[in-house]
C-alpha cells in the first residue's frame, strides 16, 4: 500500500466535501423553514424547485452552495499545503495523524454528517414510510359523501387561502403587538369559530403545514402523504384523483370555478391538483400567456397579492351571473415577506408583510360586500398553515392556531358552543365550507362540519393521538392515489 497516495487524498476529500454539503443543507433547511417533517421533504423535491422566491434560492446559493465551494477550495489549498515547513511542529503532527487515518476519521465525519441531517430533516421517518405495516384509521373514520341535495338556493362562493395566516398574528405573544386588526374586526363581526371565547383558529395536524398540503386538508378532507413505500404508486399529471373534494361537489352542482394566484402553479404540483378537481388555473403563466403582465414581470414569487385582488376582481365582474367559487391564494407572506413599496410600516420586513395583506384582504373583502352578487355569497377566508418564518414568535410563545372567518355564510343561528371553546383541524373546514354554503352535511372526509352536533376527531381522539394516526400506511389512503 503507497503511503499517502493520491487515491486516498481524493476519497478523503471527496467524502469530507459531501458530508459538509449534507450539513450545510440540513443547517439551511432549517433556518429557513423550520421543522420540515419528511412528508413535506419528499413532496418538495418530487417537484421542480425553481419557481420560488428568487431570495430563498439566493439564499441557498450563499448559505450552501457558495459555502460549500468556498469550504472544498480551504480543503484543497490545505492537502497541496499540507507538507510546508513553514508549519510548526504541533500542527505537523495533528497533520500526520490525520493524514494517517484520513479515510476512517472521513467515514466517522460522513456518519456525522448524516446523523445531523437527520437531526435537522428527519431522514428515518421517510425510511420509515417505506414500511408495509398498514392501519385501519382510515377505514374507520374517513366518510365518503353518497348524495347531496342541493341547497334552496345556491350560494356563490369565494374562498381567500391567506399564505400563513395565524389568529396568533392578532396579539403576539400578548404583549399587545396587533398585527392583523382588520381581520381580526372581521371576526367579531362574522363567524371565526376558535379554541377560546376570543378570535382563534385550527390545529396543524401532522401532513397539513405547506401550502398545498393545507389546502388539499381543508378542501379534500385528508393530510397529503405521497405512499412512497407503495408498488402501485407513480406520480402523475392525476392528483387524489379518486377522491371526492370540495370543487368536485361543486362541479356537480354546475359552479363555474377558478383559482387565481400570484406564484407559478406547477411548484409543488399545485396545477395537477387544480386539474384533476375541476378548477380552472389562474396563475402568472396564464397572465403572461394573455399578455396582462410583462413576460419578463417577476416580483416576489410571482407577482404581488394586490395584482391577485384586482384580476379577481375583474373576474367577479364579468362572473357574477352564474353560481360561482372563486379561489384567491396569496403569498406576500411567504417567509420571508414582502409588501409594496407604499406600504412600509415596519422595519420588520415578514411583520410588514403581514400587517399590509391584513389591509389589502380586508379592502377586497370590504370591495365585495358593496357589489351586488354578495347578498348571495359566502366568503370564506383560511390561513393555509402556521408560518414558517424563523425566531418571530417569541420563545414559548403557545396555542398557535391557523386562522379563519365565515362571513354572510347560510346559517340562520349562530350556536356560541358550536363556535367557541372547539378543538378542530384543516378537514374540519371542508364540511363546514359546503354547510356555510347551505348544503346538509354532517361529515365528509376526517371532517366534521362544526356547526353540527358531531365531534371532530381532534375532539374524540385527542391531537396527539390523531398525529400518530395520520402518519401510519392506509390501503384506504393509497387507492386515492392509484391511477
């Protein structure tokens, strides 16, 4: 064996590099997102990551890639360096030691590498999605809707998917830093159902805290899973294609439906979802295409939430003749943030975010209630999860909840013990959409609807236990899945 050959020098390095660069992401991931769980892990990189923030990919581009190569070219200076003289005697020998046993002490730093990663990623629980141990939770609490009649009279519908948006917002951490006083308005006036006798929201139960995994909870009543583990399973354009979700109903019933949004579509598969469930796709390819924006316009991750109100508005001006559900989705406050130039408040870049798309949500909600299709409309307006921007709660800041409001809904009483003091989740919202909506529904999904007299599963199992429910394999969960 030649001493020091080049051969060892090379894996040494190569196995010291890519453990960095392990780290260095699973740092990354978490400074950035938070506690990513590993669905959402898997989810994200089953699909293209480009369509982002431009500042979240130049952040990856500084914080990883850029320290990567900055930390590969120290290694590389080091080993063409590494038998100088000029080095004292100490140093030498940490030099020869290590250069001695370069390829174990690399192998116990690639070990490192990976026990930190999943540290930070949770790597064995995607292992442990591959396990064919299956669970009946599903077959025992998951309702399928037979028939529903229509309504005495259909209702419009426009359903406001707020990027982030938590009840939380509305007095952080009680020190009377209101955030969202608008909508929180909103609430004391309409219906925001809660876990208090004040404003609130709904847990984020396990497989609900990204954008179209919280979406596909409150329309479709089930978390988003992808049965990695499963031999039927390939992805395809078909999303829960055999699953019945809110705009399926809808489409049924004959509405006209259309989702607008400010990002690209096709990040994160939202477009497959969209187009397996009936919804019509407004997004910044569909404006470009049509020439309504620049083809080079890119402003946030897309364009910016107050171009969103102004096209839906024009829509509902040319729509409002059919029974229609119109979808709104922001994201100005995507971490990590971002509000138009005349609406600096704060230096708080995220906090700005957040107290500007309370005032833009509440003028376009206040711009609807004057048109004359709102007597027969029912707005709904949900956060999609809990936010994911880092270190802006203060420490031991608890009951973080996702926000909601049901405003000239169908309900003709409005029960205080239905709304208040209610231990609910993203499925409960489906049901209790279709009910503010007028239709007879008592559960559908994992949901409930909450101004009925059943319990949500929160309620009967306990979170903790639902969570653990969610994460085990269905067969029931898969089929929604198979083509």
């Amino acid at each position: 064996m030649i001493k020091d050959s080049w051969v060892r020098v090379v894996i040494f390095a190569l196995i010291i590099s890519f453990s960095s660069f392990i780290i260095m992401i699973a740092i990354w991931v978490r400074k950035t997102f938070g506690d990513v769980s590993s669905e959402q892990l898997v989810f994200a990189l089953s699909f293209p990551l480009m369509q982002t923030d431009d500042r979240i990919m130049f952040s990856f581009l500084k914080r990883v890639f850029v320290a990567f190569w900055v930390f590969f070219l120290i290694i590389a200076i080091w080993l063409f360096n590494k038998y100088k003289e000029t080095l004292k005697p100490l140093i030498k020998r940490f030099f020869y030691l290590l250069l001695t046993h370069k390829i174990k002490l690399s192998c116990c730093f690639f070990i490192l590498s990976l026990i930190i990663a999943n540290q930070k990623l949770h790597i064995l629980d995607i292992l442990n999605m591959q396990s064919k141990t299956y669970s009946n939770f599903y077959e025992e609490h998951y309702t399928f809707l037979n028939t529903l009649d229509d309504p005495h009279k259909k209702r419009n519908l426009i359903l406001i998917t707020a990027e982030s948006m938590e009840s939380t917002y509305y007095n952080m951490g009680g020190g009377g830093d209101y955030l969202i006083p608008n909508l929180y308005n909103l609430t004391q006036k309409h219906i925001n159902f809660s876990s208090t006798n004040n404003i609130g929201g709904f847990k984020q139960v396990g497989s609900t805290g990204w954008t179209i995994a919280g979406m596909i909870a409150q329309q479709c009543g089930i978390p988003l899973r992808i049965p990695i583990g499963g031999n039927d399973f390939t992805f395809s354009k078909t999303f829960l294609k055999n699953i019945t979700c809110l705009s399926d109903i809808l489409k049924s019933k004959n509405y006209k439906q259309l989702i607008i949004m400010g990002s690209d579509s096709t990040f994160a598969g939202k477009n497959h979802f969209f187009n397996t469930h009936n919804i019509e796709v407004r997004d910044i390819n569909y404006f470009k295409k049509h020439k309504l924006l620049p083809k080079d316009y890119k402003v946030n991750w897309g364009f910016e939430d107050k171009k969103v109100f102004e096209f839906a508005k024009q829509f509902l001006q040319t729509n409002a003749q059919y029974p229609f559900a119109l979808q709104i989705l922001t994201a100005n406050t995507h971490s990590p943030g971002y509000s138009d130039a005349n609406c600096n408040i704060t230096q708080n870049v995220y906090k700005n975010s957040i107290i500007c798309s309370d005032k833009e949500i509440y003028e376009f909600i206040s711009w609807v209630k004057k048109q004359d299709f709102y007597k027969n409309t029912t707005i709904v307006l949900l956060g999609d999860h809990l936010t994911m921007q880092q270190n802006f709660f203060d420490e031991g800041t608890n009951n973080r909840e996702v926000f909601n409001v049901f405003i000239n809904t169908a309900w003709k009483n409005k029960n205080v013990e239905r709304i208040k003091n209610r231990k609910f989740s993203h499925f409960d919202m489906f049901p209790t959409i279709l009910s503010a909506l007028g239709f007879n529904v008592n559960k559908i999904g994992l949901g409930v609807n909450l101004m009925s007299k059943e319990k949500t599963l929160i309620e009967a199992l306990g979170e903790d236990d639902l969570n653990t429910n969610l994460n085990l394999n269905s067969r029931l969960y898969e089929s929604f899945w198979l083509d």
